[in-house]
C-alpha cells in the first residue's frame, strides 16, 4: 500500500482522504476538493499537489 502522507499541512489533510473523496463524489477541481475536504483552503501551497492528485485519478 502507498504511503500516507499529509499534503495540506494547514488543515492537517491526509493523501488517501483526498483520493476517497475525489473518487467517491466525483471530484474534478481543486476548488471541489477544498468544498469537499478544506484541502487548499488556507494559504493555497498544497493546490498545486491537489492538482496532481486529481490528475493522477481522473487521467
Ligand atoms: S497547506 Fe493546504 S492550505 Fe495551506
């Protein structure tokens, strides 16, 4: 199993809560991840990890 990691420090959001929610309700911006989880919805730095994230599933 891969490794979970914390990608937005600011909220304390982990990888694989990101993935379930993307794959769950269909997530496909990184503004709909923020709505669904607040990844990204403090300082923003971790977007652009959400951005790969939501490439990787949704490729
Ligand atoms: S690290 Fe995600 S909003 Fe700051």
């Amino acid at each position: 199993m891969e490794e979970d990691i914390i990608i937005c420090n600011c909220n304390e959001i982990y990888k694989s809560t990101i993935v379930n929610a993307i794959k769950e309700k269909g997530l496909t911006t990184v503004e709909e991840v923020g709505d669904a989880t607040e990844a990204g919805t403090v300082c923003g730095g971790c977007q652009d990890d959400i951005q790969e994230i939501l490439d990787e599933i949704n490729k």
